[in-house]
C-alpha cells in the first residue's frame, strides 16, 4: 500500500556516510622490455620508458557525524511524493523499481577540501595530493518481488534482458544538512589530519634526482638523433 511504501522509504532515510579521503602519492619513471615489429614483420625486443603513480598514504576522516540524522524526502519533478509513490505501485512493469537517492545540500564541499589542502601543505607534504568526499548508505532501492525483478536486481543475471527495463525507473531525492559551517566541521576534524615526514631537505633530494634522471634521458635521446645525422660514426 502506499502508506506502507512510505513508511518504508521513511525508516530507511537516516543519514549517509560521508569520509574525507585524502591521498598523498608521487609518479615515478620505470623503464620495461616490450616486443615490437620492425617494418619487415620481425620481431625484435625494445626497452621503453612509463611513468607509473605510487601512492605513499592513504586514509578516510568520517564526516558522518556532521550530517544530520534524517533527510526531507521530495520530486524534482511536478508530482508530489506521494503521486511518485501511487505511480509506482500502479506500473504494471515487471521491473519497475522506485529509487531514492540521498544528497548532502547547502555545504561547501569545494571550501572544505582547500582548507584540508593547505593544512597538508602546512605539514610540510610537497608532492600530489587528492581530496575527495566517498559516501555510502546514500540510495534506496524498491522493487517488484518476482523472479524477473530478482534476476535484474542479481549482480550475475542482470545483464541477460535489460530490454524489458523499458522506462520503469523513478526516483526520488532526500536532502541531508550539515548544519555548521565548513571551518567549524574543520576545526574539529583538524588534528585528525596526517601526513609522512617530508622536509624541505628530502624535497631539495628527490627533485635533484629528477632533473637528474631526466637529463640522463635527454642526453641518450641526444646522442640518438646525432648518431643518425653523422651517418657512419658510433655514438
């Protein structure tokens, strides 16, 4: 029934789980023997040069606390949510699903991640660094109980008619406050941030031994292209 549906759909609107996941990694050039063709078919054995990235840590801070306990169900559309809801107990569609997808409004995410940002900086991290924001427990599904519905909703089966879908997907959003400011959230979670000891001294280091590397790579690719101007002499 309809007030079944929402009772559901309102017992399972609590809160998502929302991390800060910071990475702090480097890329590095490694070299590896790959098998090509020459021009007449024969295969020969060449040494090429790739850059590959290496993450040096990685963590999650939950932010879940933050976010207040229940969302406000609503349709972007023209009907109401209880239209949505008769809509979908009315669909005659074996595959009919009703989704309800769990959203964080009105917080400055892009705000957050720089104040993270420049704290690691301030820690003394110099090389690459990403900050994202993984959530989970952020959509609810409904479905018909029928074996076609099971199999579409199975991970393995689901593949083997995704004709008969046709348009029976509705959804519905739930909207979720983090009711303090983005300083506040970070003064918090502040002495939660980490990163590897890396001083101005190992920085000095490694970016001598790129300029290093690199210029070792120049200097072969030099001799290459000078080998082949000066036919007959061996470089």
């Amino acid at each position: 029934t309809p007030e079944e549906l929402m009772l559901f759909l309102q017992t399972h609107n609590t809160r998502p789980y929302v991390a800060c996941r910071v990475t702090g990694f480097h890329h590095e050039t490694r070299t590896r023997e790959v098998t090509r063709k020459d021009r007449h078919g024969r295969r020969y054995t060449d040494v090429e040069t790739y850059r590959e990235r290496v993450e040096d840590f990685k963590y999650d801070v939950d932010l879940s606390d933050f976010v207040f306990p229940f969302g406000y169900i609503y349709n972007d559309g023209a009907a109401n949510v209880p239209a949505v809801v008769n809509r979908y107990l009315a669909d005659g569609n074996s595959l009919k699903t009703l989704q309800m997808k769990k959203i964080i409004v009105d917080f400055p995410f892009h705000a957050f991640k720089q104040r993270v940002e420049n704290r690691l900086r301030a820690l003394g991290w110099r090389r690459e660094l990403t900050v994202e924001f993984p959530k989970a427990n952020n959509t609810v599904r409904v479905y018909a109980d029928n074996r076609l519905s099971r199999a579409w909703e199975h991970p393995v089966t689901w593949f083997l008619f995704p004709w008969f879908r046709k348009t029976a997907a509705t959804s519905l959003k739930s909207a979720f406050r983090i009711p303090y400011s983005a300083d506040h959230v970070f003064g918090l979670i502040e002495a939660q941030l980490w990163c590897p000891g890396w001083s101005g001294a190992a920085a000095a280091m490694e970016a001598l031994g790129s300029a290093l590397e690199y210029g070792i790579v120049a200097r072969h690719a030099g001799r290459g292209r000078r080998g082949r101007r000066r036919r007959g002499r061996r470089w």
